[in-house]
C-alpha cells in the first residue's frame, strides 16, 4: 500500500526540500535583482532585466536540463540535487523580482523624498517605510507563486529524483492501479490547503498597512 510504503514519505522529504531552499533563497535574490532592475547604473539595469527576460522566458524544465545536462559540456558538473536546488532558485528569483519590482514602483516617490528630508537613509527608509508597505502590496503575488512552486516541485522528475511522482509511477507499475495516483495527488492537495491557509492569515495580520 502506497502509505505504507517509506519512499513515498521519502518523495515527499524531497518536495518539502525543493520547497524550502527554493522559497528562502530566491525570496531574498528576487530582491536584489529587483533592486537592480531599478537602479541608476544602466547596465546593471540591463543585466537584471535580460536575466529576468531569459528566465522567465524559458522553461522551468528546460533550465534544470540545461544546468544538469548541458553544462558538463563546458566542465561545469552538478549532481542532481544541486542542478534542481540552482535551477529553481535562479528560475523563482526572476518571478519575485517582477513582483517586488511592481510592489516598489508603486510607492509614491513623495515618501522617498519626506524620509530623505527628515534625514533617513536610504537603507531606514527601505527598512522603516517602505519595504513594510512593499511586502503587504505583494503578498497576494507571490503567495501564488508559492502554491506554483510546491506543484512545480513535481519536475524534478523528469531528472531522476525520487520525489513523490516517481515513487508514485514505481508503485502504478507493480500494483496496475491508479491508487497510488491519488494517494500523491492527495499529498498535494493537503500541502496546497495548508500553505493557502497560512498565507491568507499572513495577508490579514498585514492589512494594517493598507
């Protein structure tokens, strides 16, 4: 029985895994991309909007083949784990960038100029004014992105990886039944309910700074 069996809690491990190092290291990269999207120096303004262009303009899947597959051909090796970790980090980053990008462009300029006035800053007013506001504005964004991520987590089986859909084939074909199917499709749905719950809570406890 698919429950019972212990690769199936082991996929899993591996989704909550994708899940985590995705989610803590693109949130902050997708940051300062965003804030060099919107800088005063051109080519950095350049650089970060190609790499959001070409990141976003591809495939996740894509990506994590060319990382583990396509890469060996100029030295550059990666195990699986550390191709998916990078792939999703450099692919994610590019989707919050776009997001905090819009959340800071919606910021009256009036505020930057107060707080300079009163003799802030840049980084107490990023920190004190307006990064606050920021993420309240974004929150709804990127809550879906982060319901994306954890279905998403299902591609790192087109490299190998044992996560939950893998297992759940393996299982399919010893047993002739759909069961197993369900079983995954119910662990997804249950870690989507959960993460929505926690996000609308997050959402209401910041609606103070609407």
């Amino acid at each position: 029985m698919m429950l019972s069996n212990p690769m199936f809690y082991q996929g899993l491990l591996i989704v909550f895994e994708v899940f985590t190092i995705t989610l803590v290291a693109s949130l902050p990269l997708g940051l300062l991309i965003a804030l060099a999207r919107l800088s005063r120096l051109a080519p950095l303004r350049w650089l970060a909007q190609v790499y959001i262009t070409v990141l976003r303009g591809t495939p996740l899947l894509l990506q994590m083949t060319f990382i583990y597959f396509g890469l060996p051909a100029v030295g550059l090796v990666f195990d699986r784990m550390p191709a998916v970790y990078i792939a999703f980090v450099l692919n994610y980053a590019a989707y919050f960038a776009e997001i905090y990008r819009g959340g800071l462009e919606s910021i009256p300029k009036g505020q930057f100029e107060a707080a300079r006035t009163l003799g802030f800053s840049t980084a107490t007013t990023y920190r004190r004014i307006i990064l606050p506001q920021v993420v309240k504005r974004v929150l709804p964004p990127i809550s879906n992105e982060v319901i994306t991520l954890v279905k998403d987590t299902s591609l790192v089986y087109a490299l190998g990886v044992n996560d939950i859909l893998r297992v759940t084939q393996i299982e399919m074909n010893k047993t002739a039944s759909l069961m197993p199917l369900l079983y995954s499709a119910g662990a997804y749905l249950i870690l989507v309910i959960a993460l929505t719950y926690i996000l609308q809570r997050l959402e209401k406890r910041l609606a103070y700074y609407a």
